[in-house]
C-alpha cells in the first residue's frame, strides 16, 4: 500500500500543477492581441495579403488605455 507521505506529496504536487496549467491557460486577452500584432508585422514584412481581422488592427492598439 502507498505511505500517506507519498500520496500528499502527489496529490499536492497535482493540484500545484494543475493551479499552473490554469494559469498560463487563462491569462488576459492582452497576449493575444500583442500575438495578432506580431503576426501582422510578419506578414507585412513577408509581402502576404492580410486577412481583415489583421488590417483592422493598428499597432497602437497596444496602448492600455485604448484596449479598456
């Protein structure tokens, strides 16, 4: 049988990681604009059509008080 020890030790670590997971996974919608503007810029700089979603996008939209 498991030491009691050892299942605490796993069950905290699950619950330590499954905390992270939730973290990274959930984290303000800032990232994904900043990641819309990143690959505006790169298309741009590779000459592709933009899809419209892009051209709407300008990159001051990275300013806080704009994105409230």
């Amino acid at each position: 049988m498991i030491n009691n020890t050892y299942l605490y030790l796993i069950l905290s670590s699950l619950a330590f990681f499954s905390l992270l997971f939730l973290f990274f996974n959930f984290k303000s919608n800032k990232n994904n604009i900043d990641n819309k503007i990143l690959l505006k810029n790169l298309l741009e700089n590779l000459d592709i059509e933009l899809p419209d979603e892009l051209k709407q996008l300008d990159n001051s939209s990275t300013d806080p008080q704009k994105l409230s």
